[in-house]
C-alpha cells in the first residue's frame, strides 16, 4: 500500500469515528442532564428525600427535554452506525447470451451497492447446500469490458455474467454471494435461482 492510500484510510477512519462520536457525546449529555435532575434534593421541612409533587414546572420541562436528547441521541448513534455498514444487494438471475456474450452465458450475479460510501467487489458466485464449498465465477463477463475487481459507488450497479455453476460434488445451489475487498460478504437468492436449482 502506498502512502498515499494508507493516508486515505486513516482519513477515512477518522470520519467515521467522528460520526460515531457526536451522537454519541449528545446522548451521554442528555443523559448525565437527566440523572442531574432525577439526583437533586429538594429543601422540605422534614429533611425527607424528594417526592414527583416536589418536582417544579422548571425541573420537569428540563427533565423532559433531557429525555428527548437522550431518545435523539440513540437515534442519531444508531443512524451513524447504520451509516458506516457496508449494505450490498444480491440478486441471481438467469440470463441468455446475445451479441458478442460468449454463447455459454447462462448466469448472472447482479449487485448493488447500498452503503453511504464506495466498495470495491472482487469476488461473487454461489453457495451449495451440505458443503462450506462455494463456487466462485473465475472468469465473469462485463458487458461494459470493465475491470475486475469493480469499484462500485454509492447506489450503483454491477451485472456479473457467467455460466452457471456446477458443484462438483453433486450439491444444489443454495443462494448467490458478492464480497468485497474489506472482507464483507452479502447472499442473496430468487425465484430463477430457485428454478436453476431445480433443474441440476
């Protein structure tokens, strides 16, 4: 890895520790506001703890405004990390070979990137019932003659064509799969998956 990209990455690390964090603190100072509140005595003759009766419209509203920070600030932490999941979309399909497709085309892999931010896919193919064997498309087609791996932006698409792949132990296919560089792996399945299935 040159400096360059090794630079890109800690970058890339700092934002998203930065996105984590914000909600995060919002929510800790809601919370510290609202247990402030809720452990304040309130002065009565009796030396006696503080009652819900003693509460003063002031002490309430704050209360109340606290617990609202602190119900944003989870939504905020939980949308952040939401944010920074890598989501892709994996739907096999059965496709026939046309124009300058090679003629045993039979298969496709169709992946979508649904993360926030760009991934680059180097792998796809299916999983087998009864076996932790998979079967990767070695040599996939593009239509586009693009390279291989492919970097995908933020709600773009990929069409992995292949020829349908065989088990060589005799098992079913179970479901399609695309992973990425980072190491993150998405399945997916469909009626036509179903169908090709069937028909081994």
């Amino acid at each position: 890895m040159d400096s360059g990209a090794f630079h890109m990455k800690q970058n890339t690390i700092r934002t998203r520790v930065r996105r984590l964090a914000r909600p995060l603190l919002v929510m800790l100072a809601a919370m510290a506001v609202g247990a402030a509140i809720a452990a304040a005595p309130e002065s009565t003759a009796n030396n006696e703890l503080p009652r819900m009766s003693n509460i003063t419209t002031f002490q309430a509203v704050t209360l109340a405004i606290a617990t609202i920070g602190a119900v944003l600030g989870i939504i905020n932490l939980w949308r952040a990390i939401d944010q920074n999941r890598v989501k892709l979309k994996v739907v096999p399909a059965r496709v026939t070979a046309f124009g300058r497709a090679p003629q045993n085309i039979r298969f496709c892999v169709q992946v979508t990137n649904l993360s926030q931010f760009a991934v680059t896919v180097d792998d796809a193919g299916v999983h087998y019932h009864g076996t932790d064997k998979r079967g990767s498309i070695i040599a996939p087609f593009f239509a586009d003659d693009g390279p291989w791996p492919r970097r995908l932006e933020p709600r773009s698409s990929l069409s992995i064509y292949s020829e349908i792949p065989e088990s060589s132990t005799g098992h079913k296919i179970k479901c399609a799969y695309a992973t990425t560089q980072c190491g993150h792996t998405q399945t997916g399945t469909s009626p036509a998956l179903k169908e090709i299935a069937s028909d081994q």
